[in-house]
C-alpha cells in the first residue's frame, strides 16, 4: 500500500472505533508519521508534481495568449526571417550563461536556416544593461545585430568604453547610436518585453521559447530537442 494512502487508513482506523479528543488524535498522527517519514517525503513530491503540472498548464496558456508578441513583435531584430519555425530567446549582454550559450546560439542559426531565432532585449541587470540593450535597438545598429551580438556576448568586461569600442568595430558611430537610443518608443520597447516576461513566468535570462515550452538557463541539450520537436511538428 502506498505510504500516503497508509496514512489515510491509519488515521481512519484512529477515529472509526472511539470518539478521542483533538490531542490525542494528533498525538497519534503524529507518531505514526514519525514511525514513517517516508510518507511525508511522498506527499511533498506529489504536491511538486501537481505544482509543476499547474505552472506548465497556465505557461501554455499564456504562452498561446501572447504568441503574436513573443514571436511577431515587428521591433525586435530577427535571423533567418522566413524559417517556418521560431526560437525566441530572453537574454542580457551582462549575464554569464547568456554568454555561456551564445556561440551555441549562432551555430544553431547558421546551421538552421530554416528557424526564426527571434532576439528579445531583456536587461536584468543594472543600468549598463539598459544602455546597452537600448542602443541596440536603434535603426543605426539592427544592420549589424548579428555582428554586434556576437562581439558583445564575447565581451567580458562590458562598460560604456567596451560598447563604444564595439560599434566602431561594426561601422557604427557611438555618439549617433546613443542618441537615438535615447528615444521614448525604445524606452516603451524594453517596458513591454519585461511585461511580457512577466506575464510568461520568464524572470531569468537566457531563457528561451519554442512553441510550447519555455527552456530556462543555458540549457544547450533541451534547446536543441525543442527545436527537432517543432521542426518535426511544422
């Protein structure tokens, strides 16, 4: 019999034959559960199962309420626009992992001409992370984003000199990028996807989004998986 249901026919069997006060009742509850901590162990994982099976059951739904701006947002930069299947990926340029997978990341779009990777500026992390993100949404940058994503994920020590040095590599004018990042729809791009973050459960970066599931971390292995999955779906 399993241990939960064990505990159910004992304390059953505790109150079938004598009406005993509350105490005693707990007393005897309480004995037999620590006669047997195994059942406390099985009913913590099966309130983790149903806790787990709940979250993936409301990030479905929110993942098909806002399906059109996680994937279609027309702000965000875009590679391999006409893939028939979409990865949309959470990150900032000051986050390890996101380092971390970041050439896996631009392996997968070289070698997957066929996927949508769609890039979502999320600062987490301070006020260099904004900037950076922000002019990185400017119309001077999105030419090179690909180019500059790639010098910036490498970069280990980002600050104001490092980015500057970085535009300048990719053919951009710093001063030019920085005032338009300054600009109010900017501002309203980076508001919406941590609202959009918000809404999905998404509080962390990398994360990434592939169909119905949300991959949290650098996690290189589910990633890919996710992708063979909504290819053989499409």
């Amino acid at each position: 019999m399993p241990a939960a249901l064990a505990l159910c026919a004992a304390a059953l069997a505790l109150s079938a034959c004598d009406r005993v006060s509350d105490d005693a009742f707990g007393d005897r509850v309480r004995a037999y559960l620590l006669e047997h901590p195994e059942v406390i162990e099985e009913a913590v994982q099966k309130l983790n199962e149903k806790r787990e099976a709940e979250a993936a059951q409301a990030a479905t739904a929110a993942l098909s309420e806002y399906r059109d701006e996680l994937e279609r947002d027309p702000r965000d930069f875009v590679a391999n626009p006409d893939g028939d299947v979409t990865v949309v990926e959470f990150f900032d340029y000051r986050c390890g992992y996101c380092k971390l997978i970041a050439p896996e990341v631009q392996k997968l779009i070289e070698a997957n001409p066929n996927v949508r990777f769609v890039f979502k500026e999320f600062p987490i992390f301070g006020e260099q992370s904004n900037e950076t993100a922000a002019v990185m949404l400017t119309d001077q940058v999105k030419p090179k984003t690909l180019a500059l994503h790639e010098r910036l994920m490498a970069e280990k020590s980002l600050d104001d000199a490092a980015l500057d040095r970085h535009l300048r590599a990719v053919g951009v004018d710093p001063a030019a990028a920085r005032q338009a990042a300054k600009s109010p729809d900017i501002d309203q791009q980076i508001v919406d996807t941590h609202e959009l973050a918000s809404n999905l459960g998404i509080n962390g970066t990398p994360a990434f989004v592939v169909g119905d599931r949300i991959i949290s971390g650098a996690d290189l292995e589910a990633l890919k998986a996710a992708i063979a999955e909504a290819k053989a779906g499409a």
